[in-house]
C-alpha cells in the first residue's frame, strides 16, 4: 500500500504541513461551521500528519461540546486542519489548503447537519 505524500497549508505561509493518504478522497460536511467554512475533510490518523511550521501561529476555536478544536491561521485566516469531534484523536486536514488543492479529490457528502445520525458512517 502506498501512501501519497502531498503538502499544504494557509494562504500566508506561515503554517505548512504534511499529509500521507492512501487515496484523494474528501468528505464535503454540511454542519454549521463547515458549510461557512468551506472545509472539505480529509482525516487521517496522526502518524500521517506533520506539521512543518506554525504551531504558534495558529488559534483555537471551540464550541457546541467543545470536543471538535477548530484552528485557524492567526495572521491569514484560513483554516489547514484542525482535530475534528468524529475522530479527535485523528487530524482533520482540509483538502482546500493542499498545494494541489481539491481538483483530483473524489468529494463525498456528508451529512453532518445531522451529525448524531450519521457520524457512525465515517467513523
Ligand atoms: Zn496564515
């Protein structure tokens, strides 16, 4: 099984990372912070993640259970990846911040507005 190595991050570059996926495939959720947001989900256990720089760089959001911890660049705004309520002990990478971007991904709805009811789908 082969990893793809494809690298990211926010528009001013001070936060860079990683990620290895097995296949360009990315959820499109529907939720109330995802659809402001534009987050299209890539989640990916941690030992398929690195961030390269900007750990200071980034601030939190949380709300609602607070499980979910929402990050954002502090500088530019934009949100790479975040540790997400469904799997908080993956990273979330969001497939709009790849280099690449989204074009080669195969995007698939998610219902999360309904979370309670659909979360057991992608866990
Ligand atoms: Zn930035």
């Amino acid at each position: 099984m082969g990893l793809i190595a494809l690298e990211g991050g926010c528009h001013c570059g001070a936060v860079r990372f990683v990620v290895r996926t097995e296949e360009r495939v990315a959820l499109d959720c529907n939720c109330s912070i995802c659809r402001k947001k534009g987050l299209l989900h890539l989640i990916v256990p941690p030992s398929q993640f690195e961030l390269l720089r900007g750990a200071d760089a980034l601030a939190e959001y949380r709300f609602n259970t607070g499980l979910a911890i929402h990050r954002h660049c502090r500088t530019c705004g934009c949100a790479p990846f975040y540790t997400p309520r469904s799997h908080p002990d993956h990273v979330d990478v969001n497939v709009r911040c790849l280099d690449e971007g989204p074009g080669r991904f195969r995007i698939e709805p998610f219902d999360g507005d309904q979370w309670e009811a659909n979360v057991d789908r992608i866990r």
